[in-house]
C-alpha cells in the first residue's frame, strides 16, 4: 500500500506538537460471517395435523386445526394434539377441547341413552302398562337430560306415548259405555210408563241401540291394552252390561206378553201396571182387589227427611248442577229403600217430578257441554288462520290463548263426561298451534343465547375498562362512560331468570370495580360539602353579614360541585342544606330593611291617598271626575316635601314626630350622595351626625360636599333624573372662588348667587323627592287604570253617538241627531248642519247611495259583503283612472250625506255603522 507524501507544513505541525505524529492506519477488521441457522425438526404431530405445528401465525394454525378436525379424528389423537398445542397457543386448542367435550358429552348421554332405554322397554314389556309408569319415564328422562330426540330414544317414548293416549282413550270410551247403559235404563224406564202401543213403535230402534251398545262394549273387551284398564272401569261396563241386559229382556218379555193380551182377553196381562190397567180397560174386565197388605205410611219424622231430601234435589236442579243432582237423586232413592213405607200423594208427585227433571237435566247439561267443546274447537282451529294472506298470532299470545283453551276444556271436563271424538278435534287444532309455538319458542331460544353472549361481552369490556384506568382519573368522563355501560346493560336483550341472576353477580362485581374511583370521589365530595355546609351555617349566624366570605364560601361550593359529580338526590339534599342558613340569614337582612321602610313618608302618604282617591273616581266611572283626580295625583307627585308637610296631619303625635322624621330623610335624600347604597353604614353615621346637631344649641352649618354622581330613578313611568348644581372638578367653579373675584366687593353677590340652586335661579320649585317602592306601585298602577277606564268611556261614548246618528236616520228625525262634540272633533258645525237638513227632509232615491256606501268602507279601510265585493273593485279600477279626483278619505262627509238622503234599510245601517265607528273615531 503506498504511503501518503508529507508537505512542509505537516513537518511543522508534527514537530511544534509531537503527539500528532501520523500514525499508519491499522487494516480493516474481517468481515464477520453470520452463522447458518440449522432448522429445527418438525413437531412429529405436525404431519397427522396437517401442518397445525409449522403454521406461522394464529390465523392460519386455527384454519388447519378447523381442517383437520373435519376428518374426524380418534378421540386419542384428539388429546395429544390438544396436550401438545394448548402449551403454545390456547386459542388454536379452543376448538379441540371443544371436540372433545363434544365427544365426551355424546359418550355420557350414550350411556345414559342405553340405561332409560333399558327402563322403557321394562315398562312396555309388562303385562300392564300403567299411565303413571310412563308418564314419570317421560318426565324423569327429560329432567336428567337424556337424549330423547336420538335413537333409540325417540322410538320408544313415541310408544310411551301412544300407549298412554290409547289407554286414555279406553279408558274414556268406556265410561261413555257406562252413561249410554245409564241412559238405555232411562229409556226404558220411561217407555213402560207410556202406552204399551208407543213402546211397540219404539222397540225396534230400542233394540238397535241395544245391540249397537253390546257390540261398542264387546269391541272395548277385546282391545289389546283392556288388560290395563283400572279395574273401576272394567267392573263398571261388566255392571253395566248386565243390568242393561236384564232390564231390555224384562222390557221385551212384558210388551210380547202386552201383545198376546191384546189379541186374547183370556191371555195373562203384563207385569208393568200401567199396560195391565189399559188392557183391562180395553176389553171391559175389572181390576183384581189387592190383597196384599198396604204398605206402612212412613212417620211424620220420617216424611220430613223424605220432603228435605226432595227440597235438596229441587234445590240442585233448579241451579243446574248435574253431578250434585245425580247425587241427591241416588240419596233420595237409596232413603225411600231403606223406609220401604209409603207417603202421601202429594210427596209422592214431587218426587216423581223431582227424578225425572234430574234425569232430564243430566242429558242437557251433556248437550250444553258439547256445545262449549264445539266453540272451544272453533275457536282453536282459528288460532292459526287457513288463508296465505293472514298472519298468525305472536308466539307468546299464542301460548297464552293455548292455555287458555286448555284450562277451559279441562274445567268442562270436570262438569260432565269426557267427549273422545271431540277431544280428538280439538287436540289436531292444538297441534297446528303447537308447531308455530315451538317455532317461537326456538326462536327465542336463540334470541335469549345472543342477549346471554351481548351481557357477557359488556361484562368483560367493563372489566377492561376498569383495568386501564389510571391516576388522575378523569371523574366526568368516567361518569358518562359508567352511564353509557348501564344503559347498555338495561337495552339488552331479555334472558331467564337463573341466567340473569349469573350475569347480575358478574355485572355488579365487574360495574363496582370500573366505578371505584368515582364512588372514593363521592365519599371525599360529601364529607367536603357537609364541611362547607357547617361553614355556611356559622357565616349565616353572625350578626353582620359578611358577603364576600359569603361568595367565596359559594365559589368552593361551585369548583366542587363542577369537579366531581354526585348522584343527583345526594347533590340535591346537600344543596339545599347548604343554601338554608344562607337564604334565612338574607331574609332576615330583607326583613330588617323591611320593618326600616314599612313607615311612609308624607310625601308618599299623600301620593297613596291621591292614588286611593283616582282609584275611587275610576270606580265612580265619570269621565270629568277621573281627569280631576288624575290631576290631583299628578300634584301630589309633583308636590315638594314642603308642600306635603303643610297638608292635614294625624292628629296622634306619634303620627307626627313619623311624619317630621320622613320629611327630614326626605330632605336629606336631596342631597347629592355618592353611591348611597353600597355606603349605608357611612349614611346611617351621618345621620346620627345630623340628629345630634340638632339637638346642640347652635352648631355652625357644615359646607355641603362636592356632587360625585346621584342616583336615578330607573323604574317603569318613572320622571327623569334632575342634573346637579355643580360639578366636582370644574375649572369654573375654582376661578369664581379665586381671589380675583373678591375685588369691589362682588365676591360676596356671586357667593350668594352661586349658592342657589338652577330652580331657585329660574324662579322653579325645588324638585320632589324619590318615591317608596309602595307609593311609586300605587300611583303607577291608579295612572294605568284611569287610562284604560277613560279609553272604555270614551269608546262607550263614541258608539253612543254613531248609534244616535243611525236612529235619526232611520226615523228621519233630526231632533235626535247627536250634537258635534259628541260625533266627533273633525266634523265642523257646517257638515252637522248640512246632515241635519238632509235627515229632516223626506228620503229620496238617489242610485249613488250605493256607489257613496262603498266609498266610505274604502275610507274606513273596513270589509265590504261579498254581495258587494264586485262593485268594489270596479270602483277601485274606475277610481285609478281618475288622478286628480278627491280619493274617498277626503269626501266621506259628502258621502255621507249622500246616504242620509236614501231610506235606511237593515243590511246598509249596519255597513254604515261599521265604517262610521271607524271615521267618525279618528
């Protein structure tokens, strides 16, 4: 490498300083080679995942595990990919635990499955199936949430159920059976107390129902589940069978028996009396004589429980109560059994007549409660509407009309015997009901698990709020995010009562740990506030108020009020507390002030006795008599104090030592005074000053003080401020107290003339002092009302006149013609005259009255009918064209003339009137 020549100047340098002797540059350090990285083995399940191990990020690690766990994969492998991923990234091993779980979850309902499956088929199997076996089956699988909707569960409480509506309906058809046996005996009953000829007609279609009953009773026999049937019912159609055989046998051998004898009086007569007697009757024989023993007539004790036994079951039929009737009917029979006497034949027709209205109301209370089934079935088939067109209900009103319906037929049910055929109706229309309802209900399901997902994610948002905030905290930011939480909280959706209790436990933890520092605030606010509140109540005790500590104490109230919110009741209370002791310590300074201006003055007595006596004139209502009262208060306000002490005093000395000493702060009050009252306390010295001079001897009079500025009167209708005499600070005013003005003896005139005052120097009366408060409302007030009670007079009286005018015309009298003054300023003696000629003179035609109308309500500027409007407006054009003619304003007397020499008639009085009240007021 060469070397870099040495100039003389670097010999120089390196010889004066020898430590910057050149040096030779060390070499270039060696270029580091970076290593190469080997890369690390693969993971030995990433290959099985399908690359879950070797994924650079979380995204695409969470896509191959959602990959890989479409195949399927073993239960085993499931866990030791998810062993080996959750220590590396738990949200890519989210989905397989979530596998797993499944996985498990279907295992134990497997199980469980198997063990009610185990249950079902035991019960099915039995010889008897018992409705309360399976009925718990389907309630205790379906609370220890075995999977009913899975094979083979599906299938066997589908046959649980059928098992159990077939066995219902068995059991249902068979007491049915029971009450038509019931009614057959009836039947016949009532038939053999007809004519033996209507129960011939009436023995076909009787053997009918007969045997149509024994073949319904047979088919019930023979079903497959009769074996498990409550023995109730098998021994009740087994009674009913027999006893209904036996009484149609009986029936049938008696009418045979009947019809023999008919044909053959020789043949025996019937068993059933009252086919005997008619037979009897109609081959002429006599009634065989009874001989055997009468029965025993029952006791009067007796009788009386056979009459209250026949009262109850009126009693019961008369209200229409089937099952109690049936009762007291099977009472009555069951005592006249046990008595076995006879009765009177009047207790014996109201029992007759008792049975039989008993049995009659048995077969229409049936008939009324099929009628409210059929209603019931309509008004379910309505519940969900046949046409496209038409919506069906909501979810939840149709669960409630469901009910309804339900609870309805249940309690008719109760009332009379069950319908199977139009319980089957009914229960097709529930069905179609059903499914919207389980559609709803589905609905929300999902509804309820999004607003439990909404909650959740509030909860754990307010959590993360809570752990970012930091010192200072901003208190009203935080405020208005805890309300946007809570309102948040209140919007959402609705969930059921176990998982909002959940959800309320989290909330509350989570909501209090977010809102600590503003509740610590709070609790430092309050117990600043009571301080201050403490405060407050010693300033408002003192005797002497102190304002400004007053406003300082309510400048802190403010800065703490703004800096940290309370809860608006807390903040209320705490106000108010605060501005009691305040507000009465005000009140206590305005009732001071009060009782010290509560004495008049007599300047403002004798404004309030003027006002009382304008207020009196007003209410006289004459016009003259109000003006003079007016003027007197216009001179009593006007009044100089000294004019007001020369008016009638009191007569009690008390009254007139008040009235001196107003009259004396009254003068005083016409002294120039700066700023009176911010500086009371100094006017109150001065005062003390002024009394105590007066009661020495002679004191010398005191020089008056210079004029700063003085007080206007700034309230409404009040005189305007007077200017002072003098001005404090005028160069004039200096010059005319100099030396020079004292030569030849002038000094002492122009003293004596500067002196006076500007009213005194033009000869005008000194001015009246400020009114009180009280005075100055009473005379504002008397003034107002006198305006106004003049204005009506003056309108009354204005109306008065024009009324008067329209009356002479009308009469063509000009005797009551009202005189000028009273029609109105603007009308001369010369136009009253000429009106007053015209209306003593006869009435004319003239055809431009109308035209002369019409041109005074354009000067009056009033409406014209819509009869007239057309003329009107030809009027107007017409009037345009005409420039230099008088426009109506300026010859409405002349047209009103013109129309006082026409007839009056009703329509053009009233639009003269209109338009007259307006002109003649101007």
């Amino acid at each position: 490498m060469a070397c870099k020549p040495i100039d003389s100047e670097s010999w120089f340098i390196m010889a004066l300083f020898p430590f910057f002797s050149r040096k030779p540059e060390p070499p270039p350090a060696p270029i580091a080679v970076p290593a190469v990285k080997t890369p690390a083995p693969p993971h030995p399940l990433d290959a099985v995942t399908g690359g879950v191990f070797s994924a650079s990020n979380t995204a695409k690690r969470l896509e191959c595990v959602n990959q890989w766990l479409a195949s399927n994969p073993e239960p085993a492998l499931l866990q030791q990919v998810f062993k080996a991923l959750s220590a590396s990234d738990k949200g890519a091993a989210k989905p397989i635990r979530q596998r797993m779980n499944d996985i498990r979850q279907s295992n134990q309902q497997e199980e469980a499955g198997q063990d009610w499956a185990v249950k079902a088929e035991k019960i099915l199997a039995a010889t008897t199936f018992h409705i309360a076996d399976g009925m718990a089956w389907l309630r205790d699988a379906a609370k220890a949430g075995a999977p009913l909707s899975k094979e083979p569960l599906a299938d066997l409480r589908s046959r649980i159920a059928d098992q159990i509506k077939s066995l219902e309906e068995l059991q249902h058809k068979t007491m049915v059976q029971k009450e038509a046996a019931v009614l057959l005996a009836q039947r016949i009953d009532v038939l053999s107390t007809k004519p033996w000829q209507q129960a011939a007609e009436a023995a076909p279609g009787l053997a009918q129902d007969v045997n149509k009953w024994s073949s319904n009773a047979a088919e019930l026999i023979s079903a497959p589940l009769w074996s498990s049937v409550e023995p109730r019912h098998t021994n009740a159609i087994e009674s009913s069978r027999v006893q209904l055989t036996q009484v149609f046998e009986a029936f049938s051998a008696a009418l045979e028996q009947a019809k023999l004898a008919a044909q053959d009086p020789k043949a025996p007569l019937p068993q059933v009396q009252v086919w005997a007697d008619e037979l009897r009757a109609l081959h002429g024989l006599q009634a065989p004589v009874d001989t055997t023993v009468a029965a025993v007539t029952l006791s009067a004790e007796q009788q009386a429980k056979v009459n209250a036994a026949v009262k109850a079951l009126e009693a019961t039929v008369k209200q229409g109560q089937s099952k109690q009737s049936s009762q007291a009917a099977a009472a009555l029979r069951e005592m006249l059994k046990e008595l076995g006497g006879s009765v009177d034949t009047e207790l014996e027709r109201r029992i007759n007549r008792a049975l039989i209205d008993a049995g009659d109301l048995q077969g229409w209370q049936r008939w009324g409660a099929n009628q409210v089934r059929e209603e019931l079935i309509a008004r379910a088939e309505l519940l969900v509407p046949a046409g496209e067109g038409q919506a069906p209900a909501s979810g939840k009103a149709l669960q409630t009309q469901v009910r309804e319906l339900h609870e309805q037929w249940r309690q008719v049910d109760r009332s009379s015997p069950p319908n199977a055929h139009l319980w089957k109706r009914f229960d097709e229309a529930i069905s179609k009901a059903r499914e919207i309802i389980d559609v709803w209900l589905k609905k929300v399901k999902s509804e309820a698990q999004a607003h439990k997902s909404e909650r959740q994610t509030l909860i754990d948002e307010v959590r993360a709020y809570a752990s970012t905030l930091t010192e200072p905290v901003d208190l009203k930011a935080l405020q208005r995010q805890l309300q946007q939480f809570s309102n948040r909280w209140r919007s959402a959706g609705h969930v059921n009562d176990k998982v909002f209790g959940q959800l309320q436990a989290q909330w509350k933890e989570a909501y209090e740990l977010a809102g600590a520092p503003l509740d610590n605030a709070r609790k430092q606010s309050a117990d600043l506030r009571r301080s201050l509140i403490e405060e407050a109540k010693e300033l408002g005790a003192r005797a002497q108020l102190d304002v400004r500590a007053i406003k300082a104490l309510q400048q802190r109230w403010q800065a703490e009020a703004q800096s940290v919110p309370l809860d608006r009741k807390l903040e209320q209370k705490l106000w108010d507390a605060f501005r009691q002791p305040l507000d009465q310590a005000f009140q206590r300074k305005d009732a001071q002030r009060s009782q010290a201006d509560a004495v008049a003055s007599v300047h403002d007595q004798a404004v309030l006795n003027a006002s009382q006596a304008l207020e009196e004139a007003i209410a006289g209502g004459h016009a003259q008599t109000i003006r003079d009262a007016m003027d007197a208060l216009q001179a009593a306000i006007r009044s100089t104090p000294e004019t007001a002490a020369a008016a009638p005093a009191p007569a009690t000395p008390a009254a007139d030592s008040a009235a001196q000493a107003n009259a004396d702060n009254n003068a005083g009050a016409e002294l120039p005074q700066a700023d009176t009252t911010a500086q009371s306390s100094e006017a109150s010295t001065a005062d003390a000053e002024q009394v105590s001079a007066e009661a020495a001897p002679a004191p010398a009079p005191a020089a008056p003080k210079a004029v700063i500025a003085v007080r206007g009167d700034d309230r409404p209708g009040a005189q305007g401020a007077q200017k002072p005499a003098t001005r404090e600070g005028n160069p004039r005013d200096t010059r005319r107290n100099s030396p020079r003005d004292s030569r030849d003896g002038r000094d002492e005139r122009r003293n004596g003339f500067e002196a006076r005052s500007p009213r005194e120097r033009d000869g005008r009366p000194a001015a009246a002092p400020r009114l009180g408060d009280r005075a100055f409302r009473a005379q504002r007030n008397a003034l107002e009302n006198a305006q106004t009670a003049l204005r009506k007079l003056s309108a009354q009286a204005h109306g008065e006149a024009v009324t008067q005018l329209l009356d002479a015309w009308k009469e063509r009298s000009a005797d009551k013609l009202p005189e000028p003054s009273q029609v109105s300023k603007r009308v001369s003696t010369a136009q009253w005259n000429s009106w007053k000629n015209t209306i003593s003179q006869s009435a004319t035609n003239n055809a431009k009255a109308s035209e002369a109308v019409l041109r005074l309500e354009m000067a009056a500027e009033v409406p014209t009918p819509a009869d007239h409007l057309s003329e009107r407006r030809a009027l107007q054009l017409q009037l345009l064209t005409q420039r230099n003619a008088a426009s109506p304003a300026e010859t409405w007397t002349t047209d009103l003339q013109a129309v006082l020499a026409t007839g009056a008639d009703e329509a053009t009085s009233k639009r003269l009137q209109s338009a007259l009240k307006v002109l003649l007021k101007r």
